[in-house]
C-alpha cells in the first residue's frame, strides 16, 4: 500500500476517531443517505423541472415534498470528470481526469485508480460508522473494484454499454443478469438495503440512463410515450460545430422516445428504492438526493449531446445544467425552490456540513457548502461559478458567460439576459470588450489560485487515454 493511501487512512481514522465516540454517547444516530444520479440528464428533462411529457412521477414527488436547486451545475460537461468532482471536490485539472475513461483506463488489467490520494465523501462517511453501497455506473477507474468506502459493489465496468442481458460484476463476482440494467441496478440496490443492519447506510445508485444506446427499453417505459409529441426537444438545424458521432439523433422520434423510456425506467426505479424504504420504516431517517452528472442536449442548440456533443467542446447551459433535489421529511422544507447557483465541486463540502462531519482540509477542493439552504436559511452567496473540460474553461455570472478555448478555436460570450438560447457569440462586439477583459482575468485568476496551469497547458494535468475528436 503506499504512503499516500496510509496517509489519507490515517486522517481519515484520525479526524472521525473523537466524532465517534462523542456519537455512541450522546449524538443521535445520523441520518441515513441515498443518492441518485442519472447520466446525460439534463434539468429540463423532468416533469418537476417543467418537462410536462416526461413520465417522472417518483422524482417529481421528491422534488415535490423536498427542495430543488433550479440553477445546480456540473463543473465540467462529460461523465468521467464530472464523477470525479463529485467525490473528491476538486475541479478537473486538480484530480487528473479531464474527459471520459476510455476502457482500458477504467478496468482491466491496465486501469488506474484514478482517485488514488484523494479523500472522497463516501471514505469519510465509512470513517464515521456508515455501511456504503454502490450499484450502478463508477467510471472512474478500476471498476470492478470496491473502493472509496463502498463494502457493497454492483457494476458494469465501463461508461456504457447495451441496456439487455449484461454482465454486472457483484462484489467481486461477475454475474450475467437477464432482462433491463436500469431494473437490475434497482434490484441491487435493494439487495444491499436488504443486508443492512444497525449502522448508518449510505446507498449511492448512479444509473447508466438515459445515456446511449437505445437499443432496449423495457415496453413499460415506452409506454407514456405512444402518442407523445416530444414538445420538449427542439428542432433547430443542426449545429455547424456538431460532432458526426451524434447526428443521427438530431430530430429523431425515436431517439427521442428511446431518451424519455430511459428517464422513466430510471424513475421506475428511484419509486422501487423508496418503497422499500419505507418498508423498512427509515423513510423519516434518511436523506434522499437527486442529480445527475451533467446536462445533455436533445436538439437543444441544434446539438444531440453534451460538452462533447460540439467539435470543439461547448459549455452550454443545457450541457451543465443538471437537476438537484434534497428531501427528507421533517428536517429539509417541502416544496421550495432555490435560485443560488451551486456546482458539482460543492457537492463534498456540503455532504459533510449536512451530516455533521469533517475530514482534514485539502487545497485541491474549491467548493462551499450549500447545507444552511436546505435548513430554511438564505446565506449570502457566490455569484461566480467556473467550468472545465480539457481545453475550454467558462465562468458564468448572474447574466453572463465567457467561454475560452485554446488558441486553435474561438471563444465566446453571451449575455444570459438578453440571449438565453446562447445564440449569439458576443465576443467581438465592442460594447461588451470590458466585460469580456474582465471576466477573462477572474477566469486565469480562479485557475491559478486553484494551483491548475495556464489553459494552454491543460495536458499537464492528465495521464489518460484521450479521445480523439474530429468533425
């Protein structure tokens, strides 16, 4: 083992050791956590979030009888990364990951554990008496593997694959299950709330849908939408900068029927899992949270896609924005909305402020808490929120975003107030050049004071296998 990992061990015993005891006399137990996350799943793609034809009852009445963040955002715009940000609170070019794992990076024989030196949210949880069980899509490095925590583990390696007959490997075993994955990850995750006994648990079930392929959706989840017009997906023509590799989804019913069956069988399963907590009787002890890992386009900006939906890459709203709900009955308030603008690098702070729990500071981590919102309270907050996928980094105001790529393609500015359908680069224009100077410096000093090198240099900050790009 090396010292890196017995370092963060030691920490990590070191800082939950004093919270432990003080727990087993005097606090109450802590509240249990279950965690959804779906892939490819943009904000506007459920009922609560103003989608009318999206068949998401299950979710829509989390967000109904909890809180939903209405501006929450991945840091960076593609799976891999964006995990990765999620678990660690570092920003891309801080943890090493800056696109998707490409197979041979992400299992086998060949893998990296990329989190390797890192603390994650689920290492502290498990520090401080939690039993953590992950079903459903890792892809961040040596899948097949429990790690980070997690003593229950229910994968298919890898970022996609088909949706029939698959092979999930379970605890170390690998396991051919008949029939829909999303139904089969529901059904693991049952299995391990199954086996929990007196501890805390921390369930994380992050789904593979509705990311491609739409080769099987179970006839239950097409069903909703037989006659539906898909009123939510635009047609626009297609983006000049479109990646070749998604264009066959532009304007496709069936592809947009194939998008929506995979929401809903997701939702399905979301239904599956609270009913059982309820069951149980842990309903009213546990916290339940929403999000995906970022947003998607389905036609949106005439792209079927997401950062990488675009050659070059884009940071559009609906590529970031993602959907965050927080519910749990008695302690977070019941049908609120909230406007501050949070990211996925926030996530870890607040985990922790929630549940009560601290772990040794890390420079590497940008975010803050959001944990005083879900309390009822209405703290001061940011009005900056930075972005990154491999060569283009973004930072977005209340109103505004600048866009800056390296130097082979173009940045970009719009202004969200007068142009929220980001269709009009502004870059150029002169009434706008001390806005784009300004935000163009915060953007260089967010970076350097984060310890990432000048964008030019973005290569630096990974050792993986990257995709190739071309249109």
């Amino acid at each position: 083992m090396s010292a890196a990992a017995i370092t963060r061990r030691n920490l990590l015993a070191s800082s939950a050791a004093p919270v432990m005891a003080l727990a087993s006399r005097t606090a109450p137990r802590r509240p249990n956590v279950v965690m959804f996350m779906t892939d490819d799943h943009g904000a506007w793609a459920l009922g609560s979030y103003g989608c009318g034809e999206m068949h998401t009852p299950n979710i829509d009445r989390l967000a109904a009888g909890g809180t939903r963040f209405t501006r929450a955002f991945a840091c960076t715009p593609v799976c891999s990364p964006s995990r990765m940000t999620y678990m660690t609170g570092a920003i891309p070019s801080r943890h090493g990951v800056q696109d998707w794992l490409v197979p041979r990076d992400s299992f086998g024989a060949e893998s990296h554990r990329w989190l390797q030196g890192f603390t994650t949210w689920s290492e502290v949880l498990a520090a401080n008496g939690y039993t953590l069980g992950m079903c459903g899509k890792w892809h961040m490095g040596e899948d097949d593997r429990a790690q980070a925590g997690f003593s229950y583990w229910a994968t298919v390696p890898g970022g996609g694959g088909p949706y029939r007959d698959v092979e999930f490997v379970v605890n170390g075993e690998r396991r051919k299950v008949p029939g829909f994955k999303t139904d089969a990850v529901g059904s693991f995750a049952l299995d391990f709330l199954d086996r929990v006994k007196d501890r805390p648990f921390c369930l994380y079930v992050p789904f593979y849908a509705p990311h491609t392929p739409f080769d099987y959706q179970p006839d239950e989840y097409r069903k909703p939408y037989e006659n539906a017009r898909f009123s939510c997906f635009p047609r626009v023509p297609t983006h000049p900068w479109a990646n070749p590799g998604t264009t066959r989804h532009h304007g496709n019913v069936e592809s947009m029927r194939g998008f929506s069956a995979l929401v809903t069988g997701a939702d399905a399963n979301v239904g599956r899992i609270l009913r059982k907590l309820d069951e149980m009787g842990v309903r009213e002890d546990t916290t339940v949270i929403f999000t995906a890992d970022q947003g998607f386009n389905c036609g949106h900006h005439g792209v079927w896609g997401k950062g990488n939906g675009t050659v070059p890459f884009n940071m559009y709203e609906e590529s970031l924005r993602v959907p965050l709900i927080w519910n749990h009955p008695g302690r977070i308030p019941a049908g609120r909305t909230l406007p501050p603008m949070v990211s996925s690098y926030d996530f870890f702070p607040t985990i922790l402020d929630y549940l009560g729990l601290k772990t040794a500071p890390d420079s590497r981590r940008v975010g803050r808490s959001y944990a005083p919102f879900l309390a009822g309270k209405n703290p001061a907050w940011r009005s900056r929120l930075y972005f990154e996928y491999a060569n283009v980094r973004a930072v977005r105001t209340e109103n505004l975003k600048y866009v800056e790529r390296t130097r082979e393609w173009p940045s970009e500015f719009f202004d969200l107030e007068s142009d929220p359908g980001e269709t009009h680069n502004a870059i150029d224009d002169a009434a706008q050049r001390a806005q784009v100077r300004s935000l163009a410096r915060e953007l260089a000093e967010f970076f350097k004071r984060s310890g990432a090198p000048p964008i030019e240099q973005w290569r630096t900050t990974t050792k993986q296998n990257m995709t190739i790009y071309k249109r």
